[in-house]
C-alpha cells in the first residue's frame, strides 16, 4: 500500500445485526494493530443479501495498514 496515493478497498458484506447488540464497521491500523480507527460509519439492521461496498482509505493509513 505504500506506493498507493488514493487506495480504494471494495468489498462484499452481507449483515443481519441485532438491534442494540451488534454493528459492521470497517477499522484501520497503521501502528500493527494497537490502535485502530473507524474510517466509515457502523452499519446496523439487514444488508437485504451481498452487497458491494467501496471505501477511500484515508492517507495517513495508506502507509504499513491493517484491514
């Protein structure tokens, strides 16, 4: 990821949360995993079946990132 300027991560998801309890989130970690930030809001309720999803990483985590 350190020659990338503007990564972008797509994915599949498929969620079922339970209301109060449960969220799918994205995180980042650019210091091998003691720290980690949210890069996109958590989603919660029903994903209605495998949806694709694309995210910007923001450029301070373009650099030795964990997913």
């Amino acid at each position: 990821m350190s020659t990338a300027t503007s990564p972008l991560l797509t994915f599949n998801e498929n969620y079922d949360t339970e209301t109060g309890w449960d969220q799918c989130s994205v995180d980042v970690s650019s210091d091998n995993g003691v720290t980690w930030v949210n890069i996109i809001p958590p989603r919660t309720g029903n994903s209605g079946g495998w949806v694709t999803k694309s995210i910007n990483i923001p450029g301070p985590y373009t650099s030795m990132m964990k997913l």
